[in-house]
C-alpha cells in the first residue's frame, strides 16, 4: 500500500528554468509534509516543509503547494541550478496519537537532473 | 550545533551474524527514529523511539530491534543477517511532531 506516490522517477530541466516536483497522498490523515534532497550513500537533507493548515511554503528558491482536496503536493525551484541535481523525496507524517505517529512516509523519489 | 552521528559508516558482515548500529541525535531532540533504505523498496519506516518508548515499529521481522537510552541516544540491532539485510540504515532526529526530521549520513550494510 503506497501511500505517497511521485509518480515521476525523473525529471531533467535546463539550468535557470523551473523544476517542478509532484507528490501524491492517500491517507487523509497525513498532517505535514516535507521535501529532502539525497545524493547516493549520504543521508536526504531537509529542504522545506508544509503544515495541513497551509496551502504554501517558502523558502528562497524553494516552494511547496499543498492541495489537500486532490491529496497533492508540488515542489517548484525557481531558478534551478545544476547543484540541485539529485533524488528529491517527498514525505508525509500524522498528528500525534495517530497509527502514524513518529514516523515519515516517504515517496519513490525523483531523480532531478539540472543540465547547464 | 552538531548533526546526527551514525557510526559506524560502514560495515562487512556475515550471513547469520548480528549487528548493532548506533544514532546519536541533535542535542534536545527526543525523537529518533530509523530507516532503511534499498534500491528496490526506497525509504521504509523501521521504528521510532521517544522518551526511551518505541512508539511505533515498520513492518519488519522480529531480527530488526532497537531501543533508546536516557540521554536519547538509540541503537539498532539485527539478528541472524540475511543477503537481503544489505541496505543503507537512516536515523533521524527530531524535537517531534510538526518539526523537520533531521537525518544522520547512514551506515552502509553489506551481508556477505
């Protein structure tokens, strides 16, 4: 049961352009919602995250679009630069007391490649 | 302020053999929980340790344990390894829910 999809395991774009990233929930009960970037044998670093309550975050460069009537984010970088270039996750938590406490659901991933 | 430190980074082991793993989160946080990562299953949930209480565990077998001590450091052991227990392990940190989860750099299991 995948219960947060990004159903893109790729995405290229060309350097100063946007990249949009999407990420698709199930469970409604999901209350926050992060984006990481991982590169290979090294842990995924937080990059913004989005409360229920809100239907937009940013950060610099960085901005997440929560929709929660389609159970769908996004995250857009604007400029896009060629040091973005890796495997950007989305993941979702519950409240607490939920079956989902204290844990991170986290989609496939998409692998962003940034061509100069 | 320091990040969280997996140790060891690496580590060899034997089919049968078992292996503790060990986090130390960021300093305040009281949440750590642990992942593991393989190209074919991506970032699984393994179980999460606040205040020394598991509060929650992934669907893995009984070999995946952990636990948490007083000052919030927490280790991870597996027993009996199989092939297939290959992976990248995760640990992250946070203050709890509606904070960011902060993520160690992983210790690289191989089952030989």
């Amino acid at each position: 049961d995948q219960q947060v999809k990004q159903n893109s395991p790729s995405l290229s774009v060309q350097e100063g352009r946007i990249s949009i990233l999407n990420c698709d929930y199930t469970n409604s009960m999901f209350d926050y919602f992060l984006w990481y970037k991982k590169y290979p044998a090294e842990g995924p670093t937080f990059l913004i995250s989005i409360s229920s309550i809100k239907d937009k975050n940013e950060d610099g460069r960085f901005t997440v679009f929560l929709n929660k009537s389609a159970k769908h984010l996004s995250l857009h970088i604007v400029p896009s630069q060629p040091g973005d270039s890796a495997v950007y996750f989305c993941a979702a938590s519950a409240y607490e007391g939920s079956s989902n406490t204290g844990k991170l659901i986290f989609g496939q991933g998409t692998t962003l490649q940034v061509k100069p | 302020k320091a990040g969280v430190t997996q140790t060891p980074r690496y580590l060899i082991k034997t089919r049968g053999q078992q292996v503790t793993l060990s986090c130390s989160p960021i300093s305040g946080h009281r949440s750590v929980s642990w992942y593991q990562q393989t190209p074919g299953q991506g970032l699984q949930f393994l179980f999460e340790y606040f205040s020394e209480t598991q509060r929650n565990k992934g669907n893995f077998p009984g070999r995946f344990s952990g636990r948490q001590f007083s000052n919030s450091r927490s280790e991870m052991n597996v027993s009996t390894l199989e092939l297939g227990d290959s992976a990248l392990y995760l640990c992250a940190s946070s203050l709890g829910q509606g904070f960011g989860y902060t993520f160690g750099s992983g210790t690289r299991l191989t089952v030989v």
